[in-house]
C-alpha cells in the first residue's frame, strides 16, 4: 500500500488480531480493525545475521477498533 503509493483514505482495508489457546485451535477473543492504513514504515536497525528474521517498525491509522470478547 504504502510503497506503491496507494495509502489514500479510500485504501483502507478490515482486519482482525485474534489471541489463541496454545494448541492455536480456539480463538479466546480479538480484536477487529475497521479502515485500517499503513501510513508509514521502517527497517529497524539490527545486528542480525542475513538469516535472521528482520525487524520493520509500522505506524497505523484505524478508523474503528472493536473488541471481541470471549464466547462463553
């Protein structure tokens, strides 16, 4: 979005950030983002080898969040 230009109010897109039992097979709640947008990014700087895993640090702009608590 960001990198081709395309972060515009009308790019926003819905997502979800669900929090799961270990055995990743039951969703205990989440957390709905409503017109959310990457507006900015970065590459942190590390110290890590070519094979590690690389750090990016995003900032975001939501329009809605909604928290979904556990179903009993």
């Amino acid at each position: 979005m960001v990198v081709k230009g395309n972060a515009g109010e009308n790019n926003g897109k819905d997502g979800a950030l669900e929090f799961l039992v270990p055995t990743l097979k039951v969703t205990l709640s989440s957390i709905n983002f409503h017109h959310l947008r990457i507006f900015w990014f970065i590459s942190e700087n590390s110290e890590a080898t070519a094979d590690a895993i690389k750090n990016v640090k995003v900032e975001i702009y939501r329009k809605q969040i909604t928290l979904m608590p556990a179903k009993a």
